[in-house]
C-alpha cells in the first residue's frame, strides 16, 4: 500500500491521483442476474445507467427487492455485476481483482448499516480507532482521528461505552464516525435509519446532510422511508431493477 493518509476528497485535487474524476459514480448498462438453482435467474439489477457528481448526498430509494442492496454492494465491489460498466471514485472496477478491490474500500469508502454492525466487545473509541489500526495507521495519528471523528457525531463523551450502554440513534452515530475514520470519499450507507424512530432517524439524516457539506464527501443512501426526501440533493428511485423516471 502506498499513501496511507491522503487528505480529504476536496473539490480541488488531492495528492491522490484516483481523486482525479468527472464522476463519483458512474454506471453505463449495468446488469446483476443471480442464478438461482440450475434453471432460475432473478435479474437484480437490468441496465443502470448513473451518473453522480462529487459532494452529493444521494438517496436510492425503491421497495423492498428493488435492487437497492444489489446496486450498493456492485459499486463496492463486494459483488460482481454481471455486465456493464461500473467506475467509482475514478476506477473501473471490473478491472480489478479481489486484492485490490479490498485494498481499494479499505482507502476510500466508508459504509453504514441498518443494524450499526458494531463490535459488542469494544467501546466506541475502539470501534472507530479499530478501522485504523486494520489501515497500518500510527498511534498518535489514529488516537487524533478517532477523537476528530467523534466530535463530529457528538459522541465524545461517550467514548468509553460499549455499543449496549447507548440507544440506538447513539449506536449509528458511532457506526458513522467508524466509516469516516478512513477519511472516504464515499459513504455507502444502506438503510441507516431503518431501526431508528422517526425523530431519531431526522437526527442521524441531518448528521448526514452536514458530513457531506462540511467534508466533502458523496453519500449514496439507500432507504425506503419518506422522511430522506427533504435531506437529500437528488433521489434516485429504483423499480424492479432500473432506475425509474
Ligand atoms: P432491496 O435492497 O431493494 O430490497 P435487493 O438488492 O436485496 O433489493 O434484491 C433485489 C432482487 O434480487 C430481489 O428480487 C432479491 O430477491 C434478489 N436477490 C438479492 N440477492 C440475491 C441472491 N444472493 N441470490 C438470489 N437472488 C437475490
Ligand atoms: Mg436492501
């Protein structure tokens, strides 16, 4: 690995070269079909086309088996598409291999969930710091970082409690300040408020609408709730597969 922390996504470019896009995300004709048994196939995801400036707070929204989940996890590069064209943060991901994909999101890509996926053993601070110790980072700057981070959710003096000793809407805030440890240039989040009450799940979107203004950062989130509408720059809606007018 080579740069182990390069400054955060600007609009102005960074040291890093892959920071040099057009798109944050971009999909030409993307396909995922899963074989299902010998004869059945579900296709997922049939001809996404996208194209997503840098610094966009960005909802996928659709029903449930929509393809929300299909889509996140082909832009990862945790699965892959079964055709098309896929290039996220300046890289074709079809042109990697499984090495390089897991080096690639290790740098640049932070993920929330909707159940927190925090470990139960640690306290926050140990939850955040963890992602930068599995990156090589030194101790002084992972403990200033991990402090930054945070500060950002409002968690600080919260520190020193395990994931069991906060409420739910506390638990995600750890769990983004853990995917903004690395210092992405893009969030994935797949429905992050979806075990939240509604006055919480406001909360946790306004952080959200704040991270990417104030960081810099694109935020792709899926979710079906009607409460991300007033948070987000654009909705994209997805339907059976495709992305819908
Ligand atoms: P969403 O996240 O919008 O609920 P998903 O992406 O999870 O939708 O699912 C899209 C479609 O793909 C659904 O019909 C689902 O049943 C199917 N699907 C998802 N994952 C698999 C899998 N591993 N094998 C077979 N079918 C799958
Ligand atoms: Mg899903």
């Amino acid at each position: 690995m080579t740069s182990h922390f390069t400054p955060m996504a600007k609009k102005t470019k960074t040291a890093d070269p892959s920071a040099d896009y057009m798109y944050a995300i971009e999909t030409n004709a993307l396909w995922r079909v899963y074989k299902v048994g010998a004869h059945l196939e579900v296709p997922a995801l049939r001809g996404i086309n996208l194209q997503i400036e840098p610094g966009h707070f960005i909802a996928l929204k659709g029903r449930s088996g929509s393809g929300k989940t299909t889509l996140l996890n082909c832009l990862s590069g945790l699965d892959q598409p079964t055709s098309g064209m896929a290039r996220v943060l300046g890289r074709d991901l079809m042109q990697m291999n499984d090495r390089q994909l897991t080096n690639w999101r290790r740098e640049h890509l932070g993920f929330v969930f909707q159940s927190f996926g925090l470990l139960p053993a640690l306290s926050a601070y140990e939850n955040v710091e963890l992602m930068l110790r599995i990156k090589g980072v030194r101790a002084r700057e992972r403990h200033d970082r991990t402090l930054y981070c945070l500060d950002l959710v409002g968690l600080r003096k919260w520190m020193d409690h395990r994931p069991y000793e906060l409420s739910g809407g506390q638990q995600q805030r750890v769990a983004i300040a853990r995917a903004l440890a690395n210092k992405p240039q893009l969030i994935l989040a797949d429905e992050p408020t979806g075990e939240l009450d509604s006055s919480t799940a406001r909360e946790i979107l306004g952080l959200f609408q704040s991270i990417v203004r104030e960081e810099h950062i694109t935020m792709l989130m899926a979710s079906h709730d009607g409460l991300v509408d007033e948070y987000v720059d654009m909705i994209l809606q997805l339907k059976d597969g495709q992305v819908a007018e």
